[in-house]
C-alpha cells in the first residue's frame, strides 16, 4: 500500500477554502439574525400601533339603522365623557349646558390716578393680577380642551354615521343639534318601521300554511318577531305571542314546532 503524503501547499490551499467556506457561512447567519430581528421589531412595532389605535376610539360603532342607535349613542356618549363634553350635547338631557365660551382677558391694573399720582400698594396690585391671570390661563385651558373634545366628537359622528343619517343633520349648527335632530328623526322613523314590522306579523299569524313552504315561512316570521322585539313592540311582547306561532307550526309539523319552542326557552 503506497502513503501519498500532503505537500505543504496543498495543506494551505485545503485551509483557506475551509476558512472561506466558514465566513460565508458565518455572513449568511448573521444576515439571518438581522432578517429575524426586523421582524420581529416591525411586528412589536405593529402591535403597538393596534394597541394604540384601540386605546383612542378606533374601534367603531357604525349607525347605519334604527337598530344601532342604542349601542352607537353608546359608543359617542363614551368618547364624550371621556373629553368632558357629554353634559354638553346629551340628546336625552333637555337643560344642558350652554357651549362654553373662550374667557375674559383680565384687564391690567391702573398703577397711576387720575391726576398722575402713583398708586399705593404696587405690590398688592401686581400679585392681583398675578392671581387674574392665572385664573383666566387655566380658564382658557379648558376652553381650549373642550373646544378640542366637541370638535373630535363632531368628526367621530362624521366618520361614523351612514349618508342617510347625515341627511337628517344637514341643519345642525353644531353637535348639540346633531344628536337632537338625529334622535328626533330615528324615534320617528321607529314608529313607521314598528307599524310596518307589525302589519307583516298579523299578515303572518294569518298566513295558511303547508309543509312546503312551512321552512320559509318559519324563517320570515322569526326575523319579524326578532325585530319587534328589539324595537319593544307590544304586540310580541310576552310568550304567548309566541305560543299561538308555535301552536300554528306544530299544524303541519310538530317536530319543527317543539324544536323552535326548545330554542326559544334556552334563549
């Protein structure tokens, strides 16, 4: 058996490959790590930006319909009591407090008479207006706060009430209004679609019915009476409104009419 033994060059040459072949290798890690560390700070950087758009009203109420009126006046009377303003523009609250005005600059004290003879007690009149000015700082303040807060619920209202909503507050001069013709036009755009949702319910309940169009039926007079029932009408309130349906169901099928009374109690 021959020995072939490495000559000094070729020992050299093996070397540096391997040392190349170790840098790039060490080069792509790297550029790896960097990769995985943008991620990972664009994705905090994300969050932090959901969490940050959460925590100013960003997740809205959307009025596009009588029925979201309640969870959307919600949703506004929150944002306003937040800024300090809802005392200002409660549609359910008829005194409410005039809009607040900028105050009063104090007026500067006189350190002269009438006849060009100095004023007495200098140092007493400067910390009076000292204390005036004070006051009418702060006092501008919170003017400026709650001009702040009535002109971001003013744009939230934009932003989040439907082009037949903004129709109804086309005269309003400011937020106080907005809400009161807002309120006044849905409670009368109730009464219509309570009347309506009503005459289609006796239509129903006096509906003959048969098997085959027993599933159709079933579905348009839950929807009905899911309806009313959120707008308060009288005329579904109580379960023997119910009952007389389910008694007309269980005509043509008993099966169809226990399992709706099943779903009705464990609602």
């Amino acid at each position: 058996m021959t020995l072939v033994h490495s000559t000094p060059t070729r020992r050299a040459t093996v070397l540096l490959a391997a040392q190349r072949h170790h840098t790039r290798l060490n080069k792509h890690l790297l550029n790896c790590h960097i990769a995985d560390l943008h991620l990972h700070i664009s994705t905090f950087a994300f969050q932090s930006q959901l969490l940050k758009m959460a925590s100013k009203d960003e997740i809205y109420v959307i009025l596009t319909k009588i029925e979201d009126w309640l969870s959307w006046i919600s949703f506004v009377r929150g944002a306003a009591i937040r800024r300090g303003v809802w005392n200002y523009i409660n549609p359910d609250q008829n005194d409410l407090e005039a809009y607040p005005e900028p105050p009063v600059p104090p007026v500067c004290p006189i350190l002269e008479k009438e006849d060009g003879s100095p004023v007495e007690n200098i140092a007493e009149l400067t910390e009076q207006s000292a204390v005036k000015i004070a006051n009418y700082n702060a006092d501008l303040q919170e003017f400026k706060d709650k001009e702040k807060g009535l002109d971001y619920i003013d744009d939230l209202i934009d932003r989040t009430t439907a082009r037949r909503m903004k129709t109804y507050m086309m005269t309003a001069t400011n937020v106080q209004e907005m809400l009161k013709l807002l309120k006044t036009h849905l409670r009368a755009d109730k009464e219509i679609l309570i009347m309506t949702l009503e005459i289609r319910w006796d239509a129903l309940r006096n509906q003959s019915l048969c098997r085959s169009k027993l599933s159709a039926w079933v579905y348009e007079i839950q929807e009905t009476y899911a309806q009313l029932n959120e707008l308060d009408s009288t005329l579904v309130r109580g379960w023997k409104r119910y009952a007389d349906v389910i008694d007309k169901i269980g005509t043509v099928s008993r099966v169809t009419a226990s399992n709706i009374e099943h779903s009705f109690n464990a609602g």
